[in-house]
C-alpha cells in the first residue's frame, strides 16, 4: 500500500497523445526528494514520452505535473531548467566540444543571453567531474571517449545545472556490464549526498530491483503497478507486462529476475 510522502515531483491524471494517438492515459505518481524512482515497461510504453512530458519537451493533452508545489505550466523555460535536469540515452555533438566545455554547458540555465560562464560556473562543472571521477579528463575531446565515460559526462553536465530533479533515458543503454552498475550506483549515491529526486527509466527490471527505491510498471501508456522493488517486480507482474514466463529468484537478501523455463 502506497503511503502518503512529501513530493518533490507531483503527477496528476496525466494524458498525452500524438495527434488521435494517446500515449500515456490517466497517469498518476509522486517522487519524493532523496528518491530514485524506476520506470519499467516494455518498448513503446510511453516510458520516454513520461520524461520528455516532465521536463516540458512535451506537453500533456490533460492532467497537470507540479515540481516542489509549482505547476509546470506556470513556470517559464528557465525556471524549468533551473529545476528540472536530464541525461538523454545519447547525445552527439556537432563540434569536438572538451569534457569540461560539455559539462559547462550545465550553467547555460544560471546565465543571461550575452554572458559567459564565470569563475563561479568553472568551479560548479569542475566539483561536478570530481564527484564523478572524469575531471582527469576535463581537456579531453568529448568525441574521442568511451560509451561509459560519455555517460558519466552527460550525468556531470546535469549536476552542473544544480536542479532538484534529474531525469535519466535508460541511463544504462550501450554499455558493458561493469559501466551499467558503475552509472547507476554513482546515480543511487548522489540521489542520497546530493538530495535529488531521480526519475529514471530502465530496460532491465534488475536495474531496478537493485538501485530504485519505487518502482512504476507501465504498458501501454497506463501505469499499472506501483510500490517497492519487491512488491512491484513480482513475477505475476512482469509475466504480465512482457507477455512470458517469468522468475524471481531470491537467496533471502537478493532478488534476480530472469525468463521462466516456459520462455
């Protein structure tokens, strides 16, 4: 049973369509702060279209979304950006940009149309790829780096904007095995030191067995399931969501998810 909680992002009976075509139907959940919430749902869910509604790329056909009291509408681009940051799946730069440059870009929100990042905005993006352990690589071509260290600058860029809520598209997508975990324990620590709320969606319900604090099952753009990793990621559920046999194996303290022998 979903318990009441403060909310720092606040989801009210959300609709969202693409012409006739509906997207998300009646979609209700809040996100507390210090909070990493994961989005699971098969290909076409409206997982992504979720996100891009939250940081108003784009907008809901009915329904509202309110960041910490304040109804998105009512904000203004640079208020958004102020409070809302996010890391898409994949981002290719026009131009041979410098890690550092990319994770300047961050301060793009605090500045006005004709200024220029100031010592202030420097020392931001450089506390930035210390927590994330790239300020090694602050000089280096952001085109000449590995898939994992391109998603460790996308996450500092969006530390550098100094917003309460981070939005992630499947921040695992493209890389190896250690990087996934890499990225999302560094994202489970900072939703923790830093006090963000987190809204990420993933492509592994095991991503979020082990890294979300709640979890939303989506399919088909309804939200059908709500709650902790454990009362959420049952194998009744994701049967259901993904349309075959699932296991969740657990030794007591871990749980795995896997395909059920039927599969």
């Amino acid at each position: 049973m979903e318990q009441a909680r403060p909310s720092v992002v606040d989801i009210q009976s959300l609709g969202f369509a693409y012409g006739e075509a509906m997207i998300l139907h009646d979609l209700t959940m809040a996100v507390g702060p210090h909070e990493v919430f994961a989005i699971v749902g098969p290909n076409a869910a409206g997982k992504t279209t979720l996100l891009r509604c939250v940081e108003r790329v784009l907008s809901p056909r009915t329904g509202t979304i309110r960041i910490d009291g304040r109804d998105l509408k009512s904000l203004s681009a640079r208020d958004v950006s102020r409070r809302v940051a996010s890391v898409p799946q994949s981002h290719t730069p026009a131009f041979p940009y410098t890690v550092q440059d990319i994770v300047l870009m961050g301060r793009n929100p605090h500045l006005s149309a004709a200024s220029q990042p100031g010592p202030h905005d420097v020392a931001v993006a450089q506390e930035a790829m210390d927590e994330l352990g790239i300020r090694a690589i602050g000089a280096r071509p952001y085109t000449q780096l590995s898939g994992g260290q391109l998603q460790m600058v996308l996450l500092a860029r969006a530390l550098a904007q100094e917003t309460q809520v981070l939005l992630l598209d499947e921040p695992t997508a493209h890389l190896d095995f250690r990087n996934q975990h890499l990225v999302l324990s560094r994202i489970r620590d900072l939703a923790v030191r830093r006090g963000l709320t987190v809204i990420m969606t993933v492509h592994d319900p095991n991503d979020a067995m082990q890294y979300a604090d709640r979890v939303g099952l989506v399919s088909d753009g309804v939200l059908v399931a709500l709650g902790t990793p454990q009362e959420v990621l049952t194998a009744d559920n994701l049967g259901q969501l993904y349309g075959m046999p699932i296991e969740v194996l657990t030794d007591g303290t871990r749980h795995v998810i896997v395909a059920g022998i039927g599969s």
